[in-house]
C-alpha cells in the first residue's frame, strides 16, 4: 500500500507482495509466482531494516493489521483483513493505494480528523488531514499459500516509511488468527527479538514491531489434520 502527499515529496510506502496457493491459479498466474522468490525479497531486504525500541514519541504512524485465516483460506489463499492507521500526518491530501495483487470488497470502515475519504477502485483520497488522525478500512486479500513442502505462509511487505533518501520509525501490529486444530505456527521471519515480538496463543499470534527500514514478514504454519 503506498500513502502518496501530493503537496510535498513526502511518502508513505507499504506494498504488500502476494503469494497464494497454486493450486488457485490460472496458467499465467503460475508462470508469475515460479518467477518470484519471496524468502529472496525477504533476505534482501533485512539489510535496510533496523529494529529499535518505542520511541519516546508515542505519536508514530501506527499500522494495526487484523488478518483472519479460516479453512476456506487454506483452500484458496483468501485472508480477511481488517486495518487502521493512526497519527497520519497533518496534510491538505493523500493518497492511499493497495498494491495487493489479489484484492477485493475494499472498504472505508471509519476515519477521524479527515474531511474527506473517498474510495476508488483499489485507492482512498484524504483530504484535509488534521491532527491525531485515524482511518480503518475492510478487504479480503490473497496472501495466502502452501509451500512445496505441504506448509503454508502468510507472506507481506514491504512496510516502510520513508522521507526523501531516511527512513523514520514506524510501529506495526500484526493479530493473526487461525483455526485452532487445523493449523499450528511454526516459524516466522524476521524471527523474535527486540523490536520484534511475538505473543502466543492458541490460535493467535500478535506481532509488535517497531523499526527503520524495510519490513517483509513471512509466518510459517503446518496443517494439523
């Protein structure tokens, strides 16, 4: 997804590369995904990202990811997806685009200090962006996929924020659900470290992350039954 200020050279980025089951896909799709190597992406980029600590201003644009698996996800790679933004950047516009390869029933769920957002096709204008500004938008997405051998991954990014030729803290949750019994988590990338935690549930995971850079995660699971 790529949040663009027309006003300025100022941009937010966060493209969210697709890779599903390939059972799904049609021919041409087949031939675009044995093109791509994720895990390469993934590597590549873990040389830009830098894990910190919370910063001291709380106010950091703030990405809230809610991602539901279900059975039907497993036997076709469609994920829900629930997500905000908070503290948006006080600007007269900016553009939201999903760069999702897969997308669909995008919807504006809420906003907050914004006069406007209107919704097209695979994008949101804001207008009139004001302090302490929030947005909340619905989709389902593709992002789902088995592996060669039988796992499966939920793979997204890039995350980044970036200004001019930096790149500035940004803090992002991941709540991935998944249906107890039927799947278990086995591994992620980036793994678990200071500035990148994961909490455990039964069919849960919650992922914090605060970082400078590029972001890819890669959550690996294993089907139960």
């Amino acid at each position: 997804m790529r949040l663009k200020a027309r006003t300025m050279n100022l941009h937010f980025l966060i493209l969210l590369f697709i890779s599903l089951n390939v059972s799904a896909f049609t021919d041409a799709e087949e031939r675009w995904l044995n093109a791509i190597d994720e895990t390469d992406t993934i590597e590549k980029n873990e040389a830009k990202l830098k894990f910190i600590k919370p910063p001291l201003n709380k106010n950091t644009l703030y990405s809230i990811n809610t991602l539901t698996i279900s059975q039907k996800s497993i036997d076709d790679g469609w994920v829900d997806l629930h997500q905000c933004y908070r503290y948006l950047d006080k600007l007269p516009e900016v553009d939201i685009t999903y760069y999702y390869r897969s997308i669909k029933n995008l919807r504006l769920i809420s906003k907050k200090n914004i006069q406007s957002a209107i919704l097209n096709k695979q994008s949101i204008t804001l207008k009139n962006i004001k302090h302490n500004a929030e947005i909340c938008i619905s989709a389902e997405v593709r992002i789902f996929y088995q592996n060669p051998d039988l796992s499966f991954s939920l793979v997204n990014g890039p995350y980044h924020r970036r200004f001019l030729d930096g790149f500035y803290p940004y803090h992002v949750t991941l709540h991935i659900s998944y249906p107890e019994g039927l799947l278990s988590f086995v591994s992620s990338k980036p793994k678990q470290q200071e500035g990148f935690s994961i909490v455990r549930k039964s069919n849960e995971l919650l992922i914090d992350t605060y970082f400078e850079g590029i972001l890819n995660t890669e959550i690996k699971f294993v089907l139960l039954k």
